[in-house]
C-alpha cells in the first residue's frame, strides 16, 4: 500500500527536523545551535543541540556515545564532550537510521570511534532509503558513516565500569531500533521509540509501526524504576511516570482508531471524528500536528479482514 503524504506544512517542517536545514539555511542552519550537557550522574551526561538528543557515558576508558545529531555539528559536540573526558570517543551507538541521530557517524569514525547499532541500522544506511512520510530519497551514506559492529538481538559494552546494555526493539519507529540502558548508572536513552511530551512520529517506511512503539514503551517501563533518568529521542529529560503517561496516551489513541478502522471507517472519516480531541492540548505541540498523528497511526493499524471471494 502506497503511504498516504502527510500534511505539505509538515513535510516541510519535519523534514528540517530530520535531514536538518536544507535550501539556503545549510549554511548558516546549524550556526547558532549551542550544546547543553545535563549531568545525570555515575558518568552519564545527556546533550541537547539540534536532532536527537545524545547520550554521554565518560570515565577513564574514555567515551560512549550514544546518537551524534548531525555532521555540522561535530566540532560543538567534540567540544563539549571535552569538558566531561580527556579521553576519545572510542564506542557511538546509533538508535536508529534516521540523520538526526546518526548524521555525524564520519565525522567521529574517522577520527576512531567504533560505531555499534542493530544490523538493519546498517542494511539501510548502505542502500538509498525512501522515507514515506517526506516523499524523499535519502542516499546512501558513505561508508565510513555505516555502524562496524552490528548486532541482532542486544549487545553489552564493558566499558568505564558500566556493562551498558543496547536492546533492539522491533518494529518501533523503525525495523532498527535499539534503546540503551546504563544499569549502574540508572539511565535509559530510549532512542525515538520515546517523544517526551508530544505525539511520536514513527517511520512506517522503514518498517516501524504504532503497535510497535506502545510495545518499546512497555520494555522501557519494565526496565525502568521511579529513580531511573529517562533520555527521549525528542524532547526534555524525563522518567518512568512520564513514560507510563506517553504508553497510556498511545494505547488510547491505538484503541479509538483502531476500532473504527475495523469496523472499516475511512482515514478520512477517523479524521472527521476527531478521535484525539481530548488529548491534542496535551500532546499535540510537539512535531506532529493531530491531523498529522492521527493519520499516521490510521495507516499503520489494521483494516477489517478482506471478504473471501465467492
Ligand atoms: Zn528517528
């Protein structure tokens, strides 16, 4: 089935959001962006910049990095990496495929950073990926951006006294999806399996889906305890209450729409019912309009059994 286009308003937004600025921003688009770091403690550092929000793990042996935002960006985030270890990057995990979290993959290769991620994090940055949702080729990255180390299931690195566990979940947002706990530290980075606040995008192009998502959010939960510190993909620092809030939200939402999609309303007549009404103040600020969410999570659930021919 062909993706229906999303809102143009929102292909423009989101595909800044994504790819980064494009047009006549690339060259001054990341310019006044600053990297914040947030110390959560035991090592652990969450930076925010532009993209999806970095999660740090410094000590002796150096760095582990989780996500790095985009190529322009490297130097800003060097530099504040700088003010947690003298040491390298030496370990940079990719949650996922998508440029704002694994834009600067070369950058920091090249200087001998290892990169990990799930194996289909690398199946699809070596081959030109269409991302439904922006009706957009995305190329092939050049292969000293592709993850060296790639995984099936999860994979453990004992590294600064942590043994950091990176669990693939899937189908989430994507088919490649990892979520990233510090278990001394009590940290979770949940990768963009979690928007904290607002209505999640998930990239059914690449093989994430709404059922999916509720499902990672259920494993984030299960991992987490009330003193965990929660790293979203998007969105400011949070916990497992909030976590509870986000699941709780989506299984609503999967409920009403999946309901009338069975019964076989159109995408348009979901819509017409305005199914989130209740929740849009809440969650709807974020990077997806309700419209825009609503449509998505339509065309990822279900439809009623076709009839048997006769
Ligand atoms: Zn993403």
């Amino acid at each position: 089935m062909v993706l229906r286009l999303l809102a143009i308003g929102f292909v423009w937004v989101f595909s800044s959001f994504v790819l980064g600025p494009s047009g006549p921003a690339v060259a001054q688009g990341f310019d006044d962006v600053e990297i914040e770091t947030l110390d959560l403690g035991h090592g652990v550092s969450m930076l925010t910049g532009q993209g999806g929000n970095i999660g740090v793990l410094a000590g002796p042996d150096g760095i582990l990095m989780v996500d790095d935002q985009f190529e322009p960006l490297a130097p800003k985030i060097r530099r504040a990496l700088q003010n947690l270890s003298d040491g390298p990057v030496r370990y940079l995990v990719n949650t996922h495929w998508h440029g704002d979290h694994s834009g600067g993959n070369a950058a920091f290769s090249r200087t001998g950073s290892v990169i990990l991620a799930h194996e289909q994090v690398r199946a699809r940055m070596s081959t030109e990926q269409y991302m439904g949702a922006l009706d957009r080729r995305i190329p092939a990255s050049p292969d000293a951006a592709l993850p060296v180390i790639t995984f099936p299931d999860e994979i453990r690195v004992h590294v600064n006294g942590e043994a950091v566990r990176i669990l693939h979940v899937s189908p989430a947002h994507t088919d490649g999806d990892s979520i990233v706990l510090f278990p001394d530290a009590n940290v979770l980075h949940m990768g963009d399996t979690y928007f904290n606040g607002m209505y999640p995008f998930f990239d059914g192009s690449s093989g994430g889906s709404v059922e999916g998502m509720l499902a990672a959010l259920n494993l984030g939960i299960s991992l987490a305890d009330d003193r965990t510190r929660v790293i979203p993909g998007h969105g400011p620092i949070s916990n497992r209450a909030e976590l509870l809030r986000s699941r709780n939200m989506l299984a609503a939402v999967i409920e009403r729409i999946g309901r009338e999609k069975l019964k076989g309303a159109s995408e348009n007549e979901v819509l017409e019912g305005r199914p989130t009404a209740d929740l849009d103040g809440a969650w709807g600020r974020g990077v997806l309009k309700p419209d825009d969410f609503v449509r998505l999570v339509y065309q990822s659930l279900p439809g009623p059994e076709p009839r048997a021919a006769n």
